[in-house]
C-alpha cells in the first residue's frame, strides 16, 4: 500500500506522464534511483508545497517539485546502450580491488545500470539503461527473455548437443535450452556450442557446459531479447534502433517509447 499524507496524489503511475517520485528525480538526473530515495526518506523533497513519500506518484510536467527548495529540471527520456563487453572486466560500478569495470567504457549517466550481468571473462552484448523499470522486467523470470550465447569449448560438442536437448541437471535445477547447435571449427579441434535460453541465473552457461563435459575457452553473449551483438567492435557501445527500442517497451509492457538522443561513439580500449 502506497503511504498518503494531506495534498500528495498516490495512484498507479505510467511511463506516459505519472511516474514514482524516486524515477522523476533519477530521470531528471539528480541522483540515482536510491540516492532519489534517501532524498525522498530524508524530507527533501516536496510535491506542489507537500513534503514527498516514497512511492508516490508525480507528474513532472505539471507538478511543482523541489529538491531542497530548488526545482527539478524536466525528465529526460531514458538512455540505453549496447556496448560489446570486454573479457577481464567486471560488471558493476566500482571494485575494491580496483579491477577494470564495465562503466569505465561508457559516459556517466545518473541511474545507469547493467542489465543482466555477465561475469568477469564472459565477453559480448550488455545492455545498460537509465530505465530501471525496463532492465528489472527484462530479466524477470516470468517474461522470459531469450539469451544467446556462443561458446567456443573442447569436447564432444556434438553428443553434447544432443543430450543437452533434453534438459541438463544443474545443482540449482534443471536447465531447459531454446535452442543448442554444434559447429566445428575448420583446423582446430574445438566447436562452437551455440545455445539459446531464458533464464539467467549465474554462470549458467558455463556450469551447463561444464554439466556436459566441455572445456569452455571463449563465451560471447551474441543476443539478448531483441537486440543483436553484430559487428560492434570489442569495447565499443552504440545506441538502440527505433525497432529495437519499439520491442523492448513491447516485451516490458510500457508506453511507446521516445526517440533517445543517439549514444556518442567511443574508441575500444
């Protein structure tokens, strides 16, 4: 139940105008989706004169907020970008040991986050958005967003192909492929073991691989949900495509999206 106080409106909000206070700070770009939440806990927020409560929801187009007395720019719509991770790099905002992280290769934006995580030596797609709404419906289990992932391993990939097809017992259940294909390697004695699923639990393509008795040297995620790797280089990132936008706000059950400001090319490292 959304908390009430005197002259505060708490209905359901949308992506069309209504939405969470904490959101219309973070797309406002005054902090992050949880510092907007310690603003709104700590009283420095008001809503036309009323003190704000987390959850309520605001329209920022006709509603007068302040952030400690000061009124709050007008939301930007949500930014998303396709960057091809790197190996050796980790998939959070910071590291105590100092190792190299993800959002060392794309411009600040505040609320960024990952979605889907891929682990240290796991290269390929990663998507990263200011809409946290999106990335927490896009790995949901329940709307069952389809991986792909490309592995090159040693191994009998063939017969491991085909056993996987009927589902591979792992320690935290059974995992069901989409799809699973075996492709030699011209010259070399290893494959690449292409599978495809919807599920994401952690390290779940390496443990499957490992289940079936592959030795994995490479693993690229290729696709997630709609959006393609290509031929985006190592360690660059690009925008969504309008069609690409259009299925992820399909598949996330919000409003049609608006156009984003196309994400700067940046040199890989």
């Amino acid at each position: 139940m959304i908390a009430r106080r005197s002259g505060v409106r708490a209905k359901p909000a949308d992506d069309m105008g209504d939405m969470r206070i904490q959101r219309a700070l973070a797309r406002a770009g005054i902090a992050s989706r949880r510092k907007a939440e310690e603003l709104v806990e700590a009283g420095r927020v008001t809503v036309n004169g009323v003190v704000a409560v987390i959850g309520q929801s605001v329209d920022p187009s006709r509603d007068k907020i302040l952030v400690d007395g000061r009124p709050i720019a007008a939301p930007s719509a949500p930014v998303w970008i396709v960057l091809n991770k790197p190996a050796g790099m980790l998939t959070t905002k910071s590291d105590p040991a100092g190792r190299p992280t993800v959002f060392e290769l794309v411009d600040a934006h505040p609320g960024l986050t990952y979605v889907g995580r891929l682990d240290y030596m796991t290269e390929g797609l990663l998507l990263l958005t200011t809409d946290g709404g999106a990335a927490h419906a896009l790995t949901h289990p329940r709307h069952e967003i389809e991986r792909t992932y490309v592995a090159v391993v040693r191994g009998d990939a063939p017969l491991a192909a085909r056993l996987a097809r009927n589902g591979v017992e792992l320690d935290d259940g059974v995992v069901h492929l989409r799809h699973v294909e075996a492709r030699p390697l011209a010259g070399r004695r290893q494959y690449e073991f292409e599978v495809t699923l919807a599920e994401g639990r952690n390290r779940e393509v390496r443990r499957l691989c490992e289940a079936l008795g592959l030795v994995v040297e490479r693993l690229v995620r290729t696709q997630f949900g709609p959006v393609r790797l290509g031929t985006l280089p190592t360690g660059s990132v690009r925008s969504l495509t309008r069609r690409e936008m259009d299925m992820i706000t399909a598949l996330t059950g919000g409003a049609k999206a608006p156009r984003q400001r196309p994400i700067p090319k940046r040199k890989p490292r």
